[in-house]
C-alpha cells in the first residue's frame, strides 16, 4: 500500500508553510535522507527529508502552494512492486473523508435548534478529540474546552487557528441563546485590502517570513509597553582595541568588527545587570543565567535574529567567527529552527548605514532590544575640556512589565562602561 507522505512540522510552532519547490518528480526513486522538497516556514526556507526508500508515486501538492497545513498529504511513496495507478485512490479516499462526517450534523428543516448541538461530534476518534499538541497546550492555558470547537486541520483536527477563534468569540455567549446562535453564526468581518492607486506599479506577493514579521511586530507594539533609553557612548578605546586584536588575529585569518565587540559587551552586561536578562509571561518572570544574543540580519526574504549562543563567555573571536557563518546562512534561508528561536535578548545595528539614533521593536517573549547607531566624530567633554570624539548613540527598548525603568538605565551604564573601557569584558 502506499505510503503518505504529508506536511511535516519543521519548527515546534509551525501550523502551515509553503512547499516553495519539489527536488524530486514522479517517478522518481528516494531513499532515507534524500532532500524532496524546499517548504517556506513563518522564518525560513528549509529542506525536507525522505525518510523511507521507495519510488514517488504521485504528487497531490504543487509546487509554490501557500498555506499547506502541517499534516497534509503531498505525495505517495510507492514500495516494490506498487504501480502508480494503486496510489491514485489514496488521496481521493482522504479527500472524500471530510464530506462523509459533514452531512452528520445536517438539520431537518422542522428541527434546526437541536440538530445544531452534535456539531462537535466529527472532531473525536472514539473517545479523543483530534487536535494539535500546541492547539491542547493553548486551550488548557486559557481554560478553553476544545469539545466546543469545530477544527479547522486535516480531517477535522483542532489547530491554534481554531482556538484563536474561540477567544474571539467564546465572551459574549449567552445560554438562552445558544442553540440559536450556533446553528447560524455571524461571520467576523474580514478587514477591507487597501486601495491600490491609479498608478504604474508592481505587486509582489508576501512570503510567509514577511507575513511573519508584520504579525509579530504588531503584536509587540501592540501588547508590550516599550520604554526607550538612549545613551552616547565614547568608541575611541573600543576601535584602538579592534585594531590591536585584528593584528593579531591577522594570521588566523579573523578579522573582528565592531559589531562582534558590541554582542560581546551586551551580553556581559546582561550577566552584570540580570534583571535585564528576562522574559516575561502572563504569570511568571523568566531569569536567565546565560545571554543568548539574537542578531538581526537583513535578508532578501526579511529580518531574521540568529543566535550566538552563550555570548558572555565566549571569544571575541569565535562570536566574529560564529557570527559571520550564521549570517552567510541566514541570507540563504539555511538556518536551523533552534538557530534562530530562542535568545535572550536582541541587538539591530543600523551603524553601518549612518543611522545616528533609532528605537527598535522588543523581539517577544523576549524583554529588551539594542539599537546601535554610528559611530561619528563629534564634539565632546575630555578631561574638562571640549574635544572630538568617536562617538555612538545607543538605544535600549525594555518590555516595562517585566524590567523597570531604573534596572533598564543600570543595564545602559554597564553597557556604556563596557565599550568605553573594553579590556573589562575581555578578562
């Protein structure tokens, strides 16, 4: 018989992606390991595996089709002796699955109120409802009864959309009323896509990195009270200490940039001052005792955060290294999910495009963000006296639930005596 090959989950919170591109055809024969497919997750492009031996029978899931739902069928695998006429009925029959539990719950006309409530009914398999490992973890969370809830997943499973849903709508339901409501509820309005002007122009469609982004980054702005706090930061010892280091580095073939010793002085910092190395959750704060240090990369497809891990106790030298690998990575969509998940806090660095000063968007759960600008000669107080400097201008966003503002200017001292005397964050 056939073997399915469906939808894989390629991060723990992934509920759909794009099948970008198929690296095999029908036809053709695949043994465990070999590469099938490129699927766009929410934060990357990535490569799907075979993990069983056999020949493509048929592919069900074209090339480029968006919102693939984890669990799809998106080809067959045929064994020794399968044709590729026996793996034709196979995904007809899972098809045609879902229109035999929909006529279940159909009313008769003379009795709509009680046949509305055995909707629920096609989502169990005996006595389990079908949903999602993360769809059951939200609904227990936020006390939601997911025999109330209609999924919206492969043959019938719950998944977080549907819960999303259910908070939308579960507040206002009245008892008397129910029945009623039930058996014909009023679609939510669906947000009006804005005028396209009268003008010459092009569209391109949103990848889902770029949806991604947009969501989350209202999300933050929306949900997390940002407070900014902006230093100006003396950079001469930092670029005299650069020179020295890459001197020596020279025949290891390590060149260091700024950017490398600032990760490193962020992330000491946050060891210093650790009421800045948090997350906050609806009923808990999050103390970390490691500082993971999520990058923000500009790539074709987006921003995206890899993550040296474990910055504070590593080697300028290895964070460059490290660094410029997860870069080059990223810019190709080749980062592994925990490459760029995690992190405890964030640092985006427009210097090098002669942004003097900007504040930038907390990266959630995380609780704050560093925002460097450039470095430029500029006026400034030497040993009482006015001199010309190199001088930065860096800003912290800090989530004001979790860190108060008091924590968050102690977090910018440290960071400021840190780069102004950078042997310290050396020893």
């Amino acid at each position: 018989m056939p073997v399915e090959i469906k939808m894989p989950a390629l991060s723990p919170t992934m509920e759909e992606g794009t099948l970008a591109k198929w690296l095999v055809k029908e036809g053709d024969t695949v043994k465990s390991g070999d590469l099938m497919a490129e699927i766009e997750t929410d934060k990357a492009t990535m490569e799907f595996e075979a993990v069983d031996e056999g020949v493509i029978g048929k592919i069900l899931v074209a090339e480029g089709t968006d919102n693939v739902k984890v669990g799809t069928v998106i080809a067959t695998l045929l064994a020794d002796g399968e044709s590729a006429s026996e793996a034709a009925p196979a995904p007809k029959a899972a098809v045609e699955k879902k229109p035999a539990a929909a006529p279940a719950p159909a009313p008769t006309p003379a009795q709509p109120a009680a046949a509305a409530a055995p909707a629920p009914a096609p989502k169990t398999d005996g006595e389990r409802i079908k949903a999602s490992p993360l769809a059951r973890r939200l609904a227990a969370e936020q006390s939601i009864d997911l025999a109330t809830l209609t999924g919206s997943g492969p043959n019938g499973r719950i998944v977080k959309a549907d819960l999303d849903g259910a908070k939308a709508g579960a507040a206002p339901a009245a008892p008397a009323a129910a029945p009623v409501a039930s058996a014909a509820p009023a679609p939510a309005p669906a947000p009006k896509p804005a005028t396209i002007p009268d003008i010459p122009h092009e569209a391109t469609k949103l990848s889902n990195v770029r949806k991604t982004i947009a969501r989350r980054l209202t999300e933050s702005k929306q949900t997390v009270p940002h407070i900014y706090l902006t230093v100006d930061i003396r950079l001469d010892a930092l670029l005299k200490l650069r020179g020295d280091l890459n001197a020596g580095l020279a025949a290891r073939g390590v060149k260091l940039s700024v950017n490398d010793l600032i990760i490193k002085a962020l992330a000491v910092s946050l060891i210093q001052v650790p009421k800045c190395n948090v997350m906050f959750t609806p009923d808990q704060l999050i103390s970390f005792s490691r500082a993971d240090i999520s990058v923000a990369v500009s790539t074709p497809s987006g921003l995206i955060t890899p993550i040296i891990t474990g910055a504070d106790s590593k080697g300028v030298a290895a964070i460059s290294t490290e660094m410029k690998d997860l870069a080059t990575r990223a810019r190709d969509n080749k980062l592994k999910p925990e490459e760029y998940q995690g992190g405890t806090a964030s640092l985006s660095n427009m210097g090098m495009y002669g942004i003097k000063q900007f504040e930038a968007v907390i990266n959630p759960p995380q609780g704050m963000i560093l925002a460097i600008g450039a470095g430029e000669k500029r006026p400034y107080i030497i040993d009482d006296a006015l001199g010309v400097a190199t001088v930065m201008s860096a800003t912290g966003s800090f989530d004001h639930r979790a860190i108060d503002g008091a924590d968050g200017a102690e977090l910018m001292q440290a960071f400021k005596a840190l780069v102004e005397s950078p042997l310290a964050m050396l020893a």
